[in-house]
C-alpha cells in the first residue's frame, strides 16, 4: 500500500511539472519562477506523506514560497454592508474534472519552448 500511495504521488508531481511548464512557457511571472512552483508542489508532497505517516521523498524540508501558505489560508471577511461572508481564499466552481480538462493532454515530454509560440 505504501509504494502505491507513492507512486501515486509521483504520477501527481508528473501532471503538476507538465502543467507548470505549460503556464509558465512563455517565461517567469515577475517574483516567480516555474522552479520555486515545482519546489513548492514536492515540499506539499513531503508534507502530505509525512501527514499520512510516511517517509518524505522529495527533500524539501524548507518552504519555498512561505507567502503561498498564507494566499491558499486566507481569513473569511464579512462584507459590511451586505453581512455576507466571502471567502477571499476559494473561488466558487462548478462543473466535473471531466469538464474541465476534456481533450488536454499533460506531457512533459517535448513541451512548446516560448520560441515555437513566437
């Protein structure tokens, strides 16, 4: 059980590369780089298995983007005039993962460099 609890992990990490390189194709978001993303999707890995008991795998004891832990916690805000809360840290979906990734194909194999999008 504990070997398929990490090879699903890393069929995850996979998907996240390969997406990661897609966002990130064109070049880095000023402050941020696809690397510091990657790094920060294995510092979540390790934490996830050490939650579930298991010996961490990717070496990333350190956070690297720490500010990426108060982003994804934000504090619930009740708006004044209307005394409805909204929650600033989740966005409303709708819809099946079926939906949302129909006909994607994630791949790190060969991926688009910026000079084939130019």
């Amino acid at each position: 059980m504990h070997q398929e609890i990490y090879d699903a992990c890393d069929t995850i990490i996979h998907h996240e590369d390969a997406f990661i390189d897609l966002a990130f194709q064109m070049g880095p978001i000023e402050g941020l780089t696809a690397d510091e993303v990657k790094q920060y999707i294995r510092y979540i890995g390790d934490r996830r298995l050490m939650q579930l008991g298991l010996q961490p795998k990717y070496g990333t004891s350190d956070n690297p983007l720490p500010w990426m832990d108060v982003m994804l916690n934000a504090i619930e805000h009740t708006n004044f005039f209307e005394n409805r809360a909204t929650e600033y840290s989740r966005a409303a979906t709708t819809g099946t993962w079926e939906e949302a990734f129909e006909g994607a194909v994630f791949s790190t194999e060969n991926p688009p460099s910026a000079r084939d999008a130019a």
